[in-house]
C-alpha cells in the first residue's frame, strides 16, 4: 500500500548479515508484522512486533521498532541462499479492518 | 492440519471470459481476503469479508465480484470488466480484525490472459 514503503531490492553474500528497512505512516498502528513469500507461493508470517515494543529477537531475525520514525527494520543474521525471497512488512492499525502491506524487498543471497 | 486451499494454482483465460478462483479455509476464521500481486508491486487489496453475506470493496475491486454465502469460502469472479487480469492472485484469513495471528495465506493462484 501506498502508506507503507520498502526498497524494492537488496543484494548480500551468504553468512552476511541482511537489514530490510520499512517505514509507514500511521501512528495508531498497533502490530506490525514480516511475511516472507518464496517465488510462485503465498506468503508466510515470519514474526511480529507489538507497537509499544522497541526490538524483538527470534533465533536469526531482530526486529527494531523506532516508533518516532515509524521505521521498522528486520534483520537476518548469517544469511543463507534459502533466505532469497521477498519480505513484506505489513501494519495492523487500530481499527484491524486490514493490514497494509508494504511493496515488498526482494533479497537475493549470493553464494 | 488447518489451512487455506486456493485452487486452481494456474489458470488460463480467454478474452471476454468469466473465470473463478476458489479459496477455502478451514482455521475457522471470520475475516477473508483477496489480493492481487503484479510482478515488482506489492499486494493490492480487491475484496474483503468480515462476516458471512457481508463483504466490501478493496482499493482495485473494479471487474471483480465476490460473494460469501459460507465461512469456509470466498470465491472470486475475474469478470471481462477487468482489462488487464494477468496477476498472481492471493488469498488470506484472519481471525476478526487480524489480531496477533495476522493473515494466513493461500498458495496463490496464477491468471493468464491467452
């Protein structure tokens, strides 16, 4: 959706670290969320943030919430080439009517 | 195992054709959704249902139609309004309003145009 941004690309080398950057615009949003869709699938929650935290960390992906920004960032450490795939973050607003989806970042692993 | 099954997962359409895509799930969810991927955009939102016999447009819902007669199903109608139907085509569930579950996702369904 138009509210939500990403960058559409990102490029890294297996076992760097990968930072998919997203910002959106309402300040009511109360979850935010990463999905991860592998070419020709649907796309799959990969973890979530509640707005009044500030980081959340689950095995190899950190999630940073800056709320005063509303930037939202995920990052996967030690990336693998089975990583590739585009991330969308999304944002659940107060109403929950539907999420907002940001356009996408496709990361591709270079071995 | 619960889910949501989209089916078919390709499908061809000839100008001036209807097609239907079907979506069913079985999470038991209230709130179901449509979207359309283009390649390098995001998701567009054409359809969504909160309730049984209810549902409201999405941003794009102009040559599409929907209906919900069951929880299980919301199938959407490709109809010959929309003039540029190739997409890969997406649905979701969610408990109402989302909540912490967020969507769960279909497989996807891709439309042609031939």
């Amino acid at each position: 959706g138009e509210d939500v941004e990403q960058s559409l690309f990102l490029s890294v080398r297996e076992g760097d670290s990968s930072v998919i950057n997203c910002t959106y615009t309402d300040s009511s949003s109360t979850y935010l969320y990463w999905y991860k869709q592998e070419p020709g699938a649907g796309l799959q929650l990969l973890t979530y943030i509640f707005s009044n935290m500030d980081m959340k960390q689950d095995q190899r992906l950190t999630v940073l919430l800056n709320k005063k920004d509303k930037h939202l960032s995920l990052r996967i450490a030690d990336t693998q080439t089975g990583d590739s795939a585009i991330y969308f973050c999304a944002e659940g607003r107060a109403n929950f009517n539907k999420f907002y989806f940001g356009s996408g970042t496709k990361l591709n692993v270079k071995p | 195992d619960g889910g949501i099954t989209q089916s078919p997962k390709y499908l061809f359409r000839k100008e001036g054709q209807n097609v239907t895509l079907s979506c069913e799930q079985n999470l038991n969810h209230d709130a179901m959704y449509w979207y359309r991927q283009d390649p390098g955009q995001g998701l567009r939102l054409i359809y969504y249902s909160q309730i049984v016999n209810d549902f409201q447009k999405g941003d794009i819902a102009e040559g599409y139609s929907v209906s919900r007669e069951k929880k299980e199903s919301f199938p959407l109608t490709v109809t010959s309004a929309q003039k540029n139907p190739t997409a890969f085509y997406l649905c979701a569930s969610s408990r109402t309003g989302g909540d912490l579950d967020g969507y769960t996702f279909g497989s996807g369904t891709r439309l042609t145009v031939v």
